[in-house]
C-alpha cells in the first residue's frame, strides 16, 4: 500500500511539472517579444543617462515597405515578417565634405519566435572604392538563445523572459569595432534588459 503511494505521488509530481511546463510554452508562444506597434515607447535607464526609444508606424526606406523606429530620437529601419526581424545596416564615410555609402544591407538580428538554445547568424561584406580609395567592409551579426528565467529591473518584474547571447563585430580594412554581451526580452513589452561591452541598459518606463 505504501508503495503504491509513493508511486502515485510521483505520477502526480511528473504529471504537474509536465502541464505546468506545457502551460507557460503555451503562454510563450502566445505572446510578442518583439512588439513594433506604433506609437509604442520605452525609456531606458544606461548607466544614470535616459534614453527614449519609440515606434513612428509603417514607411517606406529605400524602396522596402518597413517600420520606422527612432532609439533614442536617432532613425533606424526594420523589418519584421516571416519570423525574421531586420534592421536596415546603413554606414557611410565622409570624403571631402561629402557622405559616401559604403554598407546599405538589411542584416538579421532576430528570428520568432525564440526557441531555448537556437542560433542564427549573418554576414555583410563587400569592397567600395570612394574617389580612388578603396574600403573593405564586413559586418556579422551572431546570436543565440541561452535561458528563460524572470528578471527584475528598474520598471519591475518581468516573467518568461528570453536571455539571448549577441555578439556582432564591424570591420573596415583594419578597423575593428566589436559588441557582446547579452540581452533580455519580455513578453509583449520587447527589450527590458542589456549588458553590452559592460554597459548596462534597463528599461525604466513603458508604453502599454
């Protein structure tokens, strides 16, 4: 009889876990980590500084039908469609007073929605001659989905959010610029946590 206790107990215990892990894949699934509605808003705290990121809604950059984002009051470009979400790379040079375009790409940053332990990554690279000098450029853009835990920061708790590992280095000719650390995303709230090159950036205010 006892026996048969414990092994009912132990059922019971499986049989929760099982629901309840069902449950919140259920409840991940049904949510947006990566929300570009317009109008929406979010004020960041980095390191003491506030900045302010906002969604403008639907235009059109360089012939691609997109969504216009301003962080921190400063134009950026993405696309989001068929679980992919891109931002317009664009990099120019100033020759002689005059600014030269040397990457216009629409590089990978995330793919939807964020299944525990993918990975994706993408290169940009390409040769420019500008009056006579020549720029070799290569940006590659790698990221990985760690863990899902909750996570409190300046605003409040935040459940079920994605840990994601970014790494992303730019190179032309012999210049190196590189960034990584990692970035937390909340459901239907986005981005609410990055430590990046050792700079960290909480999210202390948002839209609803």
């Amino acid at each position: 009889m006892k026996k048969t206790v414990i092994y009912l107990f132990i059922i019971t215990t499986i049989l929760f876990i099982a629901c309840n892990n069902y449950d919140w894949i259920l409840y991940r699934a049904g949510n947006d980590y990566f929300p570009l509605r317009k109008e929406m808003w979010w004020e960041y705290d980095v390191q003491g500084a506030i900045e302010v990121d906002s969604v403008v809604g639907e235009t059109i950059a360089y012939g691609v039908n997109c969504i216009h984002y301003l962080r921190n009051y400063g134009d950026e470009y993405w696309i989001k469609n068929d679980g992919e979400v891109k931002k317009l790379e664009l990099r120019t040079i100033n020759v002689g007073g005059t600014e030269n375009t040397i990457e216009q790409t629409w590089l990978l940053q995330y793919r939807l929605p964020f299944i525990l332990g993918s990975y994706w990554t993408e290169t940009f690279s390409d040769t420019v001659v500008v009056l006579g000098d020549t720029y070799r450029i290569s940006q590659t853009v790698s990221r990985s989905v760690k863990e899902i835990n909750d996570i409190s920061v300046n605003v409040g708790m935040f459940i079920q959010t994605y840990k994601i590992e970014y790494f992303e280095t730019i190179t032309i000719n012999d210049s190196i610029e590189q960034h990584q650390g990692y970035e937390w995303f909340a459901p239907n709230v986005g981005l609410v946590k990055k430590i990046i090159n050792g700079i960290t950036t909480q999210l202390a205010a948002y839209s609803n």
